[in-house]
C-alpha cells in the first residue's frame, strides 16, 4: 500500500511503503509491484507503477530508502541504473543524486520486453563510507493484445500451408456441390 503525506506548507511529500515479508530472504515482493532490499544499514523499498511494466509505456519508479537503524535519513547519495542482457539503457552508475527525505521517485519507459535489473547504489556517509548495493528485476512485457496479434501473424505466416489446403478444399467441396446441382436440374 502507498500514500503521501504533506511535511509543511512548501507542499512537500513523502512516500510510504507498507508490504508483507516473505520469510526466511528478507525481500517483499508482492502483486502489487512493491519489492524491498536490504543493502547495509538500509532497506530500499521499490514501488513501480505500473506494477507489471509495458513496452512503450511510462513506468513509474517510486522509491523510498530507510535505515534499518531507526535513523531519519535527510540526505543520501543514491546512483540508479538499468541493465538488459548485461548492458546499460539508463543512467550511469557514477551518476549519484541526492536522496532528500529517503524517498526518490523517477519514470522510464522501456523499448525492449524482456528482463531488466535495476542496481541501486547507495554511498553509505552514515555508517560504513562504502558503497551499498541493491538488485530488483523487472519483467517487461507487450501489451496482451499486441502479443494476441503478434501470436496470430506468426501462425499464419508459419503454417500458411494449412490456408492454402483448406481453401483448396473448400474449393472442391464448393465445385462438387455445384457441378452435382447442375446434375440434379438437368434430370427433372
């Protein structure tokens, strides 16, 4: 579940997170799309909306970093980056924004369908001075009808020949059943 609340009359406003925990790895993943991780003295909870990403349409990425300590994090410099097969397709890893408040929320709209990783690289200036590190994974999918009518010309352009048999049948069939019409007229 996620809500904003306002901090002051600036119209400020924080995100928060609230999921269940699957037992025994620490990560929350849920239908919803909310995913968390546990990276050092932090837990980076990931909210992506939509929750199941399209090919072609704009995904929110609505992230929210706390200390696993009970600290108020005010600022904290973060670095996000997408990989697919290996390969970045958004932003460089030295590439670190400041994190106000703990919570970051960023858009991307992926090209490709398949499977992206998402790295969440926190410079950790409050407890360790290293570099802390988070992985989700992301399934990108084409829109269901999109993939119905991809399905559909794969399968008329793979197996053609079974058109071209049935018309022929059908051919046949409409043939016979004219040429035993005329059959019957000429007899009465």
């Amino acid at each position: 579940m996620f809500y904003f609340s306002f901090v002051d009359s600036d119209q400020a406003a924080l995100a928060h997170f609230f999921g269940g925990t699957n037992e025994g790895d620490g990560d929350t993943s849920s239908l919803s799309g909310a995913q968390n991780q546990t990276a050092g003295n932090f837990v980076i909870d990931l909210l992506l909306n939509p929750s199941k990403p399209l090919v072609g349409k704009d995904t929110a990425f609505l992230m929210q970093v706390k200390s696993t300590q009970g600290d108020e994090i005010i600022e904290l410099p973060v670095a996000f980056y997408i990989l697919k097969d290996g390969n970045p397709v958004f932003s460089n890893p030295a590439n670190y924004i400041m994190v106000r408040q703990g919570h970051y929320d960023f858009n991307y709209t992926f090209s490709e369908p398949g499977k992206y990783l998402l790295f969440v690289d926190i410079k950790d200036i409050f407890y360790t001075l290293d570099i802390q590190s988070a992985t989700f994974e992301i399934d990108v999918q084409v829109p269901v009808l999109e993939r119905i009518n991809d399905s559909v010309i794969s399968f008329m352009i793979n197996y053609y020949y079974i058109f071209v048999i049935l018309a022929a049948l059908v051919g046949v069939s409409y043939a016979i059943k004219v040429k035993r019409r005329n059959g019957v007229k000429q007899t009465t």
